[in-house]
C-alpha cells in the first residue's frame, strides 16, 4: 500500500528557514531539501535520509527545526 503523506505548511516553511540559514548544519539542510521535495508530491524517504533523520531525533544537541524535520521526513518512509 502506498502512502500519501506529504510535507506540510509549518514543515515547510521550516525547511525554507532552514536553507537560507548560513548557520545551519549539513544534517538540517540535508532534511530540509528532503523536506521541500516531498511537498505537494508523493515522493518518499530513501533509506539513506531516513537515517539520517534518525540519527538527528536520537541526538540530544539537535535543534527542534532539525527535529521537526527528521520527524516529517520520517513519516514519509516507506514501511517496506
């Protein structure tokens, strides 16, 4: 079965503060470019971002746009 979920308003609005942020990690603009590219499409997760966005929600310095983010691009995984 395939999912419909997409990135949403707040996420990415996030996403576009994210990107234009000078001071933003590598890991943040990464989800955030995953982010962007899952609005309004049905495009899902890879396995590599997926990861990645795991590792960022299991790493307590994240900041909570990077959270919010790696929590959205993880909805978007496909369960297979």
């Amino acid at each position: 079965m395939s999912k419909s979920e997409q990135s949403g308003s707040k996420v990415t609005k996030t996403a576009s503060k994210v990107l234009r942020d000078p001071g933003a990690s590598k890991t943040a603009k990464s989800l955030a470019g995953s982010a962007l590219a899952q609005a309004k499409t049905a495009k899902q997760t890879t396995r590599t971002t997926a990861g990645i966005a795991a590792r960022a929600l299991n790493d307590g310095r994240t900041k909570a746009s990077t959270r919010t983010l790696a929590g959205s691009v993880l909805t978007q995984k496909s369960k297979k």
